[in-house]
C-alpha cells in the first residue's frame, strides 16, 4: 500500500509522489548534450530521489553508474591510492549490477596498479571505448568529501578529460552529474592550520543547474489526484492543492509532511483546507531532522541570526544581491529565496518555527508569569477575552519597560507580544504570521482558540496618515480572514507617547487599539 514519504528516496511503486516530468526533461536535455553539472540544493529537497528518477530514465540510452561518497571512510582521502581502490571498487559493485561483466574484468586486470590520477584517468579511458553504451557518472553526497584535496584531485582529473574529449583528444563519461547542498564550483577547502585558505574552482566546466526543484500547485495536484483515486477521498484537489503551496512554497519536504499528516495523523477521508491548519498545528509541534538543522544554522551564527530577525521581526526589505556571502549561506541553507529583489524567508512554515524559536527564547529570559496566566483571560463558554489580553499586554510594556528600554522595545516590541500570548493559547490555540511590508512594517497574527478566530496586527506608529492607511489595511485583511472584530497594537516610540486604548468603528468592522 502506497503512503506519503517523508525520509529517504521516494520510489513511484510505494509512494505518493508529485509528477516531476518536465523536471526530468529539462535535466535529461541537459545529459543528452553532455554537460557537467551539480544539483546542489539544501537538505531534504528531493536531490536524491531526483538521481534515482533520473537513472531510471537514462537507463536504456546510458549506463548509468550512480553512487554515493556519503559511506566513504575519511582515512580513504588521506591516501591516494586506498581513494582510487575505492572509487574503482564501488564502480566494480555497480557494474556487476548492470551485468557487464567484461567492464568488471577490464577494472579487476588493473585496479592493483592504478596508483595516481593519470592512471585512473587512462583507465576510465579504456572503459569508455569498451563499454556498448555512453558512461553516465552520478555521485551523491559530494559534500561529504568535497573539503578534501584528494576529491579536489579527482573532479579535476575528470574536468581535464572533459576539456580533452572536446578537443577530440580523449574519451570519458558522457555526462557527470555530482548532488550536494553545495555547488562544487564555489568551495572553499579546508586546509591544515596555518595554511592559506582559498577559493578552488576544479569544476568551473560545469554548466548552472537552473532546475527548480520545488512545487508548483499545479505538480502538488498530481500527487493529490493519485491520492484521492486510490483512497477513494473526497477533496477539492485544486483548492488544497494551492492552499499547501501557500504555506510551504512547494518545498519538497513540507508538502509530503502535510500530507502525510492529514493522512496518517488525522486519518480524513474529506480533506478541506481547515485540515492543513491543523496539520500545520502538529508540523510546527514537533521536533525532526529538517527542523533541527533549520534552527542549527540560525542558531550558530549571529550575523545571520540577526539579518533574519531584521526580515521577519522588523520588517526590513533587505535588497538580494547573490555577492553578499551572508544571503548566500541563508540561502545555502533553504531558509531564504530571492522574491523579486527582495531577500523574503523561504516559506511559510518556516517563518513560523523561527518565530515560535525566537519568541520562546525571548520568553524564557523574561517574567512575565503575573501578567499572563491563561485563566485569566478565558471566559466560561470557553473563549478568549481578547480585550483583556491586549489591555494586560499595555499595562505589562507600561510596567516593565521604561524610556531607557526604547532601543530594545523598538527591535524586540512584536516579538514580545508573541512571547506573551504564547503561553494563553497553548495546547489550544495556534497563531500564524505574516509581514506585510509597508511604511508601517506590519505583522499581522491570525489566532485560532478553539473555533474561534483573532486577527491582531502589530506595527509601528508612523503618523496619522500611515495609521488611517493601516485601518483600511487592517480592515481589508479582516475580510480576508472571514471576521467582523479585529485587534490593534501600535507600538509608539515618542518620547511623549500616551498608553491609551480605542474602538474604532470602520465601515463594517470593529477594531480594538491599544497603544504602547
């Protein structure tokens, strides 16, 4: 029985996978041309099971030599011919699983003399004009070897037999495609201390993957529609189609997450998009590789710490630009994209985690247990006084914040908020984000409290205009959400600044506005 696959290669017969076709047609183009190329990706982004689609495609044209460096042993890349031996003895265990046993008798005659590049480079010579079919080289997890000099050696071997074979001087593999997170053309090697560190281009012959490798609604659909075919499930395929790609971007990872949450988890026979919310809930609850190494990356380095608090906490429209080597490890990592010029964090789901991560370590370094204990702000039908949440909120920026805090508040005022409410709706609850960029810096908190729904927006006063502005936008996101009442926290920064609150009555909503 086929399932949602979260871990590993996704193989057509036992899961439920998008349909990457046009994916595969644009890389075998680029095989059939016999380019060089790195698919490098960030973790958990389908690159594996991409190799194996692709070797499955390429299998009856080519023989496809696919293998990983990943199980390498790192005592192997301090001697060049225990690397070399390796290198041919997994090529030997491919080999006898195609069944060409006369490549495997050409390997076993020399691999006991194959002691440096050149030798390895004249037998890969020797394969090549023996083999019935072109050579296509696949290796995986280069990242596991790729800060060593001898790996370095051996692309550059391969780069000088590529550079020969278009001058009609050589024979070599038809296509080299190496999978990592990083682009072997761009790697920095880790020397011995005291050695200079450089920059080393051995692969600068390979041609710029420009594949997306994430999912379109309209991919996700395919797998959905399998889905719904096989399960019998009643869904409108489209419409939760579009509503997983809002909150994942078409990450590989996130999108079969989903759903195999709402399949597994929820066990629903009719999907509606209220169950990706809740699916969201569960995702955003637990703990998994992809999330850890997401919070890791963050976590040790403050620079980009901070430039990532300064996108989704403050708001800043930070200008992409591909030279700035900090956008470009955000970027390495999956936690940023290039939106149109601006530098905007992947997806969704993640700006969830980083603000749920920020706000709890915010929480921990404050008191704040005498202004927001949960009993006190639950009614007895079971819902939230939201009014004496924001007034409690005030009257604690009021207390505990004096004008020598200004600097702080004013960078850590919304993430304050966050970290209060958390507590009042946990277990119960599940609030989402999002920035909206504008004079106003804005971001807007959708609350959902049992089955119950608060719209809170947060910004920074910016004069009458901007605010009357900021009304109509609030209303606006009201009727989005599907709500009459909505809540407002200006956060003033005036010297002299009042602690007041207001109802504001606009068309057909109501809006409650504290200031602070």
């Amino acid at each position: 029985m086929k399932e949602f696959n979260v871990t590993g290669t996704c193989i057509p017969s036992q899961h439920y996978m998008v349909d990457i076709k046009d994916k595969l047609d644009k890389i075998e183009r680029l095989v059939n041309k016999g380019k060089y190329f790195t698919i490098n990706r960030p973790r958990q982004y389908g690159k594996t099971t991409i190799m194996f689609l692709l070797a499955q495609r390429l299998k009856d044209d080519y023989l496809v030599l696919k293998m990983s460096f990943e199980g390498y042993d790192q005592e192997i890349y301090k001697d060049q011919v225990a690397f070399i031996k390796e290198f041919l003895l997994t090529l030997i265990d491919k080999l006898e699983f195609l069944q060409e046993q006369e490549l495997i008798d050409l390997i076993e005659e020399k691999i006991d003399t194959v002691t440096n590049m050149r030798m390895l480079s004249r037998l890969i010579t020797k394969l090549i004009k023996a083999a019935d079919k072109e050579l296509v080289l696949m290796i995986d997890e280069v990242d596991k070897s790729s800060n060593n000099q001898l790996f370095l050696d051996f692309i550059a071997m391969l780069r000088n037999k590529y550079l020969l074979r278009k001058e009609g001087q050589d024979y070599t593999f038809q296509s080299i495609i190496l999978a990592g997170v990083h682009d072997i053309k761009n790697l920095k090697l880790k020397l011995e201390p005291g050695q200079e560190r450089k920059f080393n281009s051995p692969w600068n012959i390979a041609v710029d993957f420009k594949v997306d490798l994430t999912f379109n609604s309209a991919e996700i659909s395919t797998m959905l529609e399998e889905y719904k075919k096989d399960k019998d499930a009643v869904m409108d395929v489209e419409a939760i189609a579009q509503e997983i790609y809002y909150y994942t971007a078409g990450h590989p990872f996130l999108v079969s997450k989903i759903a195999k949450i709402i399949d597994e988890d929820l066990d629903k026979q009719a999907w509606r998009k209220k169950d990706i919310t809740k699916a969201l809930k569960i995702l955003l609850a637990e703990q998994n590789t992809n999330f850890s190494s997401l919070i890791k990356n963050i976590e040790n380095n403050e620079e980009l710490y901070n430039l990532i608090h300064k996108i989704i906490m403050e708001g800043e429209e930070i200008t992409y630009n591909s030279d700035n080597p900090l956008i470009k490890l955000g970027e390495l990592y999956g936690i940023f994209k290039n939106d149109k010029g601006i530098v905007k964090i992947h997806n969704k789901i993640y700006e969830q985690r980083i603000y749920n991560y920020m706000s709890s370590k915010l929480e921990t370094s404050l008191e704040m247990t005498p202004y927001n204990f949960r009993e006190n702000f639950v009614r007895n039908d079971g819902t939230l006084d939201f009014e004496k949440i924001l007034n409690k909120f005030q009257l604690f920026i009021k207390e505990q914040y004096s004008n020598k805090d200004q600097d702080f508040l004013e960078r850590n005022g919304r993430l304050l908020f966050l970290a209060f409410i958390k507590p009042i709706i946990n277990g119960k609850g599940f609030d989402f984000k999002e920035v909206q960029i504008s004079e106003e810096k804005r971001l807007d908190v959708v609350i959902t409290y049992l089955d119950q729904k608060y719209v809170v927006e947060l910004k920074i006063w910016r004069g009458k205009k901007y605010h009357q502005q900021g009304i109509k936008q609030l209303a606006e996101y009201l009727d989005l959400q599907s709500v009459e009442q909505g809540y407002l926290i200006t956060f003033n920064f005036n010297q002299n600044k009042k602690y007041k609150k207001e109802v504001i009555n606009y068309e057909d909503k109501e809006i409650y506005a504290v200031w602070v």
